[in-house]
C-alpha cells in the first residue's frame, strides 16, 4: 500500500508540473517571432543610418561595409536615442492611460453607474428583443476581427518600420552635413567630430606622404580621411606606415 501512494504522489506532482512547463514553452514560442522581428529592425535601421551617413560624404559603401554586430548595436542606440528624445510625447500617453485606467474603475461604483446611464441615450433598451445574435453569428464576427486585427497589426508594423527607416536615413545625412559643416567653418567645438590624425604613407622614392585630416570612416583595405580644403581622400591601408591622432586635450 505505501508503495502504493507512493507512486500516486509523484505522479500528481509530475502532472502539476506539465502545465507549468507548457505554459514557459508556449510563451518562448510566443516571444520569438516579436525578438526576431524586433532583431531584424534594429539591424535594418542601423545599416540604413550607415550608409546614409557614407553616401553623404561621398564614400563607396564598398570600401567601408558595415559588420553586423555595428549595424545592431547602431540601430539599438539610435533607438534609445529617438525614445529618448520623445520622453514627452511617452509622459502623455502614460498619463492619458492612467486617466482612462481611474475613469474605468470609478464608472464600476454602482452610483456612478447609475448617474451615466441616466444620461446616455437609451438606443440598446430601445433594440432590446429586436436583434437575435445566433452562435454563427458569433464565429463569423470571431473570425472577421481576427483576420481584421491580423491585418491592422501587418499595415501598423509596415508604416512604423518604413517610418522608423525613413528618420534613420535623415539621422545619418544630417549628421555627415553637420560634420562637413563645422569641419570647413572651423567651429569644431560645438559637434562632435571624427578624430583628426595624420596619415604617412609609403612612397616610391623611399619617402613618406604625409596627409592630415579627420578620418570619417575605416576598413581593414582603405581609411577615409577628409581634409576640409582638399576634400575627401581614400587611402590604401596596405600603405599606410604610421597614423598619428591629436590630442583633444
């Protein structure tokens, strides 16, 4: 006999424990289709804020190819970086959710219940016994807003995405205009530039060329390097012998 109870008990334990585990499996399936997308977009827009940023200086994106993990971790903190910059428009819809959230619980008072119904138009006593709702009519209404909500959900996604694109395409040529701004008027205090260095390069008469500049942008083949005047040079990295970088300080 104890045997007996024994065995029941580990298996009421053991059947205690399968919907705990479904209910972990079902919501890691759930969850990886929004990290995949959401992975997916972060990657997206920082790869489209890097070559925006290239081609409005004039780079071949070619030369300066963006890895993965840059284009994540650039489209993760320009991300942060627009959120950021909408904390007001975030306050307001957090405090229009709680008024909404307040305003629901206090129509649940039965006096407040009363004062509203009071006065608001009587349309559903009026069609009360007049409209018969079958269960076919339910399934269909079911599936119609599902198949509804699907799409709206498709059509949301795709205009925020697009939207999200076009504002990281913006970011990153107007920060190459700032950039070429104040490199060439010379007020380099007031944004944040490129590190300014100079390049010595080989030459074939066992000499070095010497360029100075701030360097925009580098690969493991070719560096960038703007000089204001000259305008934009892309050097061999095979030949570069030594680069100096001055002190801000």
């Amino acid at each position: 006999m104890n045997r007996a109870r024994s065995y029941l008990k580990r298996k009421s334990i053991s059947s205690e424990a399968k919907p705990q585990e479904s209910s972990i499996k079902a919501f890691l399936q759930y969850s990886a289709l929004p990290l995949t997308l959401g992975t997916a977009l972060l990657y997206l827009l920082g790869w489209i804020y890097g070559t925006s940023y290239l081609s409005a200086w004039g780079l071949p994106i070619g030369l300066f190819p963006l890895t993965k993990d840059q284009s994540l971790i650039t489209g993760f903190f320009h991300v942060l970086l627009l959120l950021a910059n909408s904390m007001s428009l975030i306050a307001k819809i957090t405090v229009l959710l709680l008024v909404v959230m307040i305003a629901t619980m206090i129509s649940c008072y039965k006096p407040v219940y009363t004062w509203l119904t009071h006065r608001v138009p009587l349309a559903s006593k009026s069609l009360k016994g007049r409209i018969v709702v079958t269960s076919t009519h339910d399934s269909i209404m079911e599936k119609t807003a599902f198949l509804a909500g699907g799409v709206s959900w498709i059509i949301v996604g795709g205009l925020l995405a697009a939207l999200l694109c076009s504002w990281a395409d913006k970011e990153g040529k107007q920060r190459a205009a700032r950039e070429r701004t104040a490199i060439v008027s010379g007020q380099t205090r007031r944004v944040s530039l490129p590190e300014r260095a100079v390049v010595y390069l080989k030459d074939d008469n066992r000499a070095f060329a010497i360029y100075s500049g701030h360097v925009i942008d580098n690969s493991a083949t070719h560096a960038a390097l703007y000089t204001g005047r000259s305008g934009m040079l892309i050097l061999p990295m095979s030949q570069v012998v030594r680069i100096e970088v001055r002190d801000r300080y």
